[in-house]
C-alpha cells in the first residue's frame, strides 16, 4: 500500500537522526525499521478509521488514498475479516470472565521471515 520510493525516503531520513551500534548490521536495523513502520501505519490507520466513523472527517491522508480505504473497508470480505479478528482479540482463553486475551503474536511478519532466512541461508531474501 505504501510506495516503495516513499518508504525509502522515511528509511533515509530515519537513518539521518538514529544511530546504533556499529556491531549491528544495518540489514537487521533496516529489517526492524520496517517492522516498526509496519506496525505504526496499521495503528494510524485504525485511529483515522476509528475517528472518520466517530465524526466524518479524514485527517492527515490524501482524498484519493482515503476514499480507497473506504471502499476497502466496505467490501463483506474485508468486515467478516475485522469481524472475526475483533472476535479473536476479545476471546477470553484463560475461561470466561478471566478477561481479554492481549495476546494476539504468534505468526511471523514477511520482514521477520525474509531476515530468519537471510540468516539461516546467508542468501539474500528474494523481493516481494
């Protein structure tokens, strides 16, 4: 969803206002750096979702981009999918009235799985 020139410009703008330590390589920094934006863009664009349906009003996102996200967002298959994830977060797997289950890891993100296997090949992961 993200265009690859414009991830490129964040990774170069991180790499201007962080620094690690040398021992680390910069392909696990990078494969981190990745991760984390992941996951920072997937919870901007719950709370854009969640205040849209609270008040009608898109913030910080482009007209285009947003209207796509509607549409996205209409389809049945893409409900029943946040329906049934919703279902899973809230499910109680300690038994009923334990509370919440706030765990909700398990599966491995593309990024995590490319890095294992540039570890454990030391090939390069193919692009994707």
């Amino acid at each position: 969803m993200i265009p690859e020139h414009w991830i490129q410009l964040c990774w170069e703008e991180f790499q201007t206002k962080v620094r690690w330590d040398p021992s680390t390589s910069e392909n696990d920094v990078y494969y981190a750096f990745l991760e984390r934006a992941a996951n920072r863009y997937t919870d901007m664009l719950s709370k854009w979702k969640r205040r849209f349906e609270l008040v009608k009003i898109a913030l910080r996102i482009d007209a285009a981009t947003w209207k796509s996200l509607l549409l996205y967002w209409a389809r049945e298959d893409v409900k029943k999918k946040s329906t049934q994830c919703k279902k899973n977060r809230e499910s109680e797997l300690a038994g009923e009235g334990t509370g919440m289950s706030r765990h909700r890891g398990g599966a491995k993100s593309v990024i995590e799985r490319a890095h294992d296997y540039e570890i454990s090949t030391g090939q390069p992961a193919s692009e994707w």
